[in-house]
C-alpha cells in the first residue's frame, strides 16, 4: 500500500427504478439487485465522509478484519487503524 494513503470513510449513492408492489417490496427487490444497480451506474454521487483515524469509528458492518478498497487487497485495517485514539 502507498506509503502515504490513508483510509477514509465514503458514502455512495445511485438512483434506480425498481417494479413492486409496495415499498417494502421495492427495498427487498433493490437489494437483491444491488450490484447491478451500482454497477449500471456511469455516475454514482460519492461524498468523502471522513478520514478515519481509529477502529472505533468504523461503522456499517466495517471492523477490523475488513480490506479496503483501493489499498494491497491483504493489508487488514486493524493493520493500519489503531484500536482508539
């Protein structure tokens, strides 16, 4: 991984139509399809929420044992995140 990158936290967002019945049907249907839905997605609106300084700020199912995006594809981010600060 770069000497000098950092993990940061971001956000993601994609507009589909999806065909339902009822708006819980339409949020079962959108998640199951969900890698379709951002993958058809040109122009995703991506907002960088923070850069993250320890494992305490990790949220929506990220812990330690998770890889991120962009880094080696090994380096673990309780390799990188101290436990607090």
């Amino acid at each position: 991984m770069g000497k000098y990158m950092k993990p940061f936290l971001v956000e993601v967002k994609t507009f589909a139509v999806v065909m339902a019945d009822n708006a819980e049907s339409a949020a079962s249907k959108a998640k199951r399809d969900v890698l379709d839905i951002v993958s058809d997605d040109p122009n995703p609106i991506i907002e960088v929420k923070k850069s993250l300084v320890s494992l305490a700020e990790l949220t929506h199912g990220w812990d330690g044992q998770c890889v991120p995006y962009g880094g080696d594809r090994n380096t673990r981010l309780h390799e990188i995140l101290p436990t607090a600060v």
